[in-house]
C-alpha cells in the first residue's frame, strides 16, 4: 500500500428526521444562509417548505435553478449575491450539482479575481465561506468530500477544484429524501456511484487488498439494490443503502493505499462539456468501452479478479472471466435503462478528435492512468462508442 493521509471533517447526520438538528448546527456560523438549489422538486416534494420551518430564524437568501452539470456562470451568480448581501454560510439543497456549484461559490466569494481563476490553480483558494448540505439525490458523493466539478460554457472545459476548505461542514442525509426521485435518475446516481469506485479500483497498485475489498462491498451493494430502489421507490433500505455507498464511493475511503489518475470521467467530462449529456449517460457508454479497450495480457487478471469478486463469474480463465465481467457490467447498466452508444442520446463524430486532445489535455490519462492513454487511444474509444 501506498502512504495515505485521510481525514474527514464533514459531520454527517444519517436517516430520517435527521434534518431537525440543522438549526443549532448552522448557527454556529451565522443567521445569513444562501440557500442553492435545483429545480422544483424540493418544492414538489415539501422539503422546501420543511427547510424553510426548520430555519425559521435564519435570513435565508436563494440561488434556484443550479443546471444538472453546473456552469460557471451560477457560480459567479452565487458568488455576487454572497458578497452583496454579506452571507454567512451557504445550504446545497440537492445532489451532486448543486453541492458542487456551492462548493466553488463559497470560496468564490472570498476571492477577488475571476471565479475560474481557482479551477486553474487550486492554490489560490485561500478561504470559504461554510458549506451545509440536504442531500436529495445519491451518486456523487460531494456531499462528504473536498472536490467540485464545474463546466466553464465559454471554453467548453470541465474541471475539478479540489482543497480542504471544500468539506461540508455538515450533511444531512435521509433516504426518505430519495423517495421521489423518478427511476431515470435513480439509475443515473447508481451508476455514477459504480463508476466512482471502478476509477479508484482499477488503479496502478493493485496491492491495497483492504481498500479493494471495501470497494468490491460498495460495488456489489449498488448491483444489488439500483433496481429495487427503481421498482420499489419508497423501499426505506434500498435506498438507504444506495445512499451510503455513494457517499463512501467518493470520500477517500476506497482510494488510501492507492493512487493514480482516473479513467473514463476525465474523457465523459469532456463529451459532457462539449454536449451537455448527462454525466451517468456518458459513462454508461464509455465504461464497458473501456474495459474492453484495455483488457490486455497485463490487465485481464485484474479485470477477471473484478468479474470474479463482484458480479460472481465462475470461469477459471482469466481472460474469459474478464470478458465475462465486462458482459456483466454492460448487462447490469442495460437493466437499468441505460444508453450504450453515442448515437442513443445524438451525438456523431465530428468533435471526437477535438475532445480526444482536451481529454489528454486536462488530465492524467497518459502518464497517470491504470493504462496510459494517448490521444490515439481516446479517439478509438470514442470510434468504438458510435
């Protein structure tokens, strides 16, 4: 195992009716909220409403309507309206976007240049403003780490800020909360969560047996429970347990010991930035791409070790056992209503070479990666993604 340093600050509050401790957690930082959030679901659903009682005290401001991959633009929206109106603390109420999108305001505010300027160089984040979170939708995890992705429209770059000052402070998270999500989207979070541990699995030191055990538990949780939470929405541990493991996908407790660039999210941010698709989408096509790209006399041990340990493949060859995971994993993404092909959601090969360069470009795919990849390579996955 590689040496590690972990440490988690985020205060997580588990399970229903978590949320009534939110007003004594959040004035410890002040009475002035910003309060972001998506759609209208969280008005449809009453937990508008439910917050809005909970912090009854509290002068809370509102930046609605955060895009499901968040741009640039509500950043520097969030960012201005914290400063004119001297906010305390920001609440994300929602999933992954609308935590990101806050994460990247709350050390916006606190930063005289251009918001982008922290994307480009994570150093100069010096301060932010707290963070709170009501999560409404299980995939990312950003709900208990220091990351955030942003899409900047004008240079078609999507791009990750990362520091410590970016844990929440706390989250609430109840999986009652995910009653009303509709299936396409339950799914969506699913894979996302899957994805999330393949990239932190499939990584150059294969040696961090406890870490991969942890990761192969989270990745057969999602198998297990992803269609049952879709058939049965209000099925309390289905989604309580879809819940967890997107949390623990991504707060650094199944990448310790490890080490290494990601995968296929660095090309999926590309194509998404480029085309605005839904992120789980683009990895549902790109993920069993992938594998079969790099499935080699190198890798099919790990690849079949995977097959074996997480969807239960019985072959005794290593290269048919790893042929067989990856049938596995296109078999599990298509139970769950899920696109294969670019030509599914309209997208054609006009970009491909572009995006091929941008994905080499702003990321560690060809020094980093499990595989190192060249532009060359990415554009064959794009190709074979038609």
């Amino acid at each position: 195992m590689n040496n590690f340093t972990f440490c988690i600050p985020t205060d997580i509050r588990f399970g229903k009716g978590q949320i009534a401790c939110l007003a004594a957690e959040l004035e410890k930082y002040g009475k002035r909220i910003l309060m972001v959030y998506g759609g209208g679901s969280i008005k449809k659903s009453g937990l508008y409403d439910e917050v809005y009682s909970v912090l009854k005290d509290f002068e809370i401001e509102e930046l609605p309507g955060i895009e499901p991959n968040p741009k640039l633009s509500s950043v520097e929206k969030g960012a201005t309206l914290c400063r004119k109106k001297n906010i305390d603390m920001i609440l994300a109420v929602g999933g992954g976007s609308v935590i990101d999108v806050s994460k990247h305001i709350s050390c916006a505010a606190c930063y005289d240049g251009p918001a982008w300027d922290l994307m480009m160089d994570r150093s100069k984040v010096k301060k932010a403003l707290p963070v709170a979170v009501v999560l409404t939708i299980s995939a990312t995890g950003s709900e208990m780490n220091s990351g955030a992705v942003i899409t900047n429209e004008d240079t078609k770059e999507k791009l990750e800020i990362n520091t410590p000052l970016l844990y929440p402070v706390i989250s609430v998270c109840d999986p009652s909360y995910l009653y009303t999500l509709p299936p396409k989207q339950t799914a969506a979070g699913a894979v996302d969560t899957l994805s999330h541990v393949m990239e932190q699995y499939f990584q150059p030191n294969d040696e961090a047996y406890i870490t991969d055990a942890l990761s192969e538990a989270v990745m057969k949780t999602v198998i297990r429970y992803a269609k049952k939470a879709m058939d049965e929405p209000e099925n309390y541990e289905a989604r309580s347990n879809l819940m967890w493991a997107s949390t623990v996908a991504l707060n650094h407790l199944l990448t310790v010991g490890k080490g290494g660039a990601w995968s296929v999210h660095p090309i999926e941010h590309v194509v998404s930035a480029y085309y605005d698709l839904t992120h789980a989408v683009g990895l549902s096509i790109l993920t069993p791409t992938w594998m079969k790209y790099v499935l080699s006399d190198v890798t099919e041990k790990r690849i079949a070790g995977f097959a074996r340990e997480v969807f239960g493949v019985k072959e005794a060859d290593d290269r048919k056992a790893a042929e067989k995971g990856i049938e596995k994993v296109e078999g599990f993404l298509h139970s769950l209503g899920m696109p294969s092909t670019f030509s599914e959601v309209g997208i054609d090969d006009s970009m491909f070479d572009t995006m091929a360069s941008e994905a080499i470009r702003t990321s560690g795919l060809s020094e980093r990666a499990y595989v190192h990849l060249n532009k060359d390579d990415v554009k064959k996955i794009f190709m074979m993604c038609k």
